[in-house]
C-alpha cells in the first residue's frame, strides 16, 4: 500500500448483509457510528448494507425477491389503479 494516498480513516470495517446475514471485514473509509465484534474477538466499525454479493441473485444464481423499502407493494398498488388500455 502507497504511503500517503489513503484517507486519515482508512481502516478495517466490518459490512453485514441484512438479507443474508453475512459479514465481510473490508478496509474501507467509510463513516460509521456502530462497532461489532469480528472472529477474531476484536471490536471493529460495523456497516450494515441491504444486498452484498452473498445475497445477490446474480452471485448466488437463485431468483428472489428482496424489498426493503416497499417497493413491490407501491408497483402493485399502482398497476391495480392504472386501468388496462382497450382493444380495437
């Protein structure tokens, strides 16, 4: 690693996959204001994220659906009120 090119806080920081409950320490940047404890016994900054390559249908090769923020709700909700265009 180059001297000097890195940021003051660049340091390792744990990353936990809410959908699959995976963790990854990871040199990062990163602003975090929770810790967690790592393997090896030792406190680290801890980032929480909603999808990661261990969750990923893309990475784990099975189609799923992952919605955290009500997303396909609102879809369905809107496509219900849109009315079905007529046929000639």
């Amino acid at each position: 690693m180059k001297k000097e090119i890195h940021p003051e806080n660049y340091r390792q920081v744990i990353f936990s996959d809410n959908s699959s409950g995976a963790k990854f320490l990871i040199p990062s940047a990163i602003e975090t204001k929770e810790t967690g404890k790592w393997t090896d016994g030792k406190e680290y900054p801890m980032f929480s994220v909603e999808i990661s390559s261990a969750s990923h249908p893309f990475y784990t090769n099975q189609e799923k659906t992952i919605d955290t923020a009500g997303r396909v709700e609102k879809f369905k909700t809107r496509q219900s009120k849109s009315k079905a265009p007529a046929k000639k």
